[in-house]
C-alpha cells in the first residue's frame, strides 16, 4: 500500500517534469498558467540539475533526469519499506530499469493528457497558446497516421492514444511482470 502511494507521488512528480520539459520545447511562454505551475512543481528538484548542467533558454532538459531520479528513489525506497524483500545488488540495479519502464509510463501518460486537451481545444474551436504549444508537441507523432485525415476530421491522433493505451494497460503490466519473474529467480 505505501509502495503504491509512493510509486503515484512519483508519477505526479514526473509527469510534471515531463509537462515542463516538453512545453518549453514547444516554445510556449513562460508566463502561461500551466508551465508557470509546472515550474514551480518542480522547480526545488530541478535546480541541482540546473545549476550543474545549465540547458539552453528554450529547453529543461534536465527535467528528465530529475524525473528519473525520482522514479529511481522511489523503487528504491519500496525495497526498504517492504518486509517481503531482501536487499540485493540485483535488486538496486533493477531499480533502474523499473525507472526506465515508469518514464516511459509517465511519458505516455502526458501524451495523452495532451492529446485530450488537443481534443478540447480543437471542440471549442478558437485558438489558445497552449492549444498551438500541444500540436507542436505531437506533430512529429501524428506524423505517421496523417492518412487517418477525411476532410476537416483529423483521426491521427485516435489512433496515437491507442497506442499509448496499448502501452500502459498491457505492454508496461507486461514488462513489469517479466522483469518481477526473472528477479524471482
């Protein structure tokens, strides 16, 4: 149950940390709500890497490994909270895997944040920074499924959050499962 609360305080952390590093990629103003409040999220976990690594003025990259440094100690603070297991050099050098795995969770799961905000966005039909911010995000992964367009109606990206679903409701479970069975043995 604590590994549980920890592991969603973690994805809270770094699906904020994903949210900030993409939307100053997109190049969306530092001034709007939503990458204000992101910033200030992560601002107290990100600025060791800022001032260690400083990154251009358009980018946070370092937000990244901030996130999975997040994941990294709380995999690591499950195997210390939990009676159940040993503490193992295998088990410490899982943790980074298990971090790897839970990025790319938090990753899919800001895609299709973004995705149902673009939804909305494209429902109420005015323009928003935020809205234009989002396509530039997901241009280059709706790339692939521009034959999905009919007239007006843009079903690309459908087809992308099936593909994100795929990924969090049965490949990840999958990969986590597999990897908890050959540490088993």
């Amino acid at each position: 149950m604590r590994g549980d609360l920890l592991l969603l305080l973690a994805d809270a952390i770094a699906i904020l940390c994903i949210t900030r590093f993409l939307l100053r990629y997109a190049g969306l103003a530092a001034e709007h709500p939503l990458l204000k409040f992101s910033i200030q999220a992560t601002g107290w976990l990100t600025k060791p890497w800022q001032k260690a690594f400083p990154s251009g003025e358009k980018t946070d990259w370092y937000c990244l490994p901030a996130g999975f440094l997040v994941y990294y100690l709380a995999c690591t603070a499950i195997i210390f909270i939990s009676p159940a297991l040993s503490i193992s050099n295998k088990l410490i050098l899982a943790n980074f895997w298990f971090a790897a795995l839970h990025m790319l969770k938090a990753a899919a799961y800001t895609l299709l944040i973004g995705l149902i905000i673009r939804m909305v966005s494209s429902i109420q039909g005015r323009y928003s920074p935020l809205a234009y911010a989002i396509e530039r995000i997901l241009q280059p992964l709706l790339k692939p499924f521009s034959f999905l367009r009919a007239g007006r109606y843009d079903f690309s990206g459908s087809l992308l959050a099936l593909l994100l679903w795929l990924w969090l409701a049965r490949w990840f479970p999958q990969l986590i499962q597999q990897t908890n069975l050959c540490l088993l043995q």
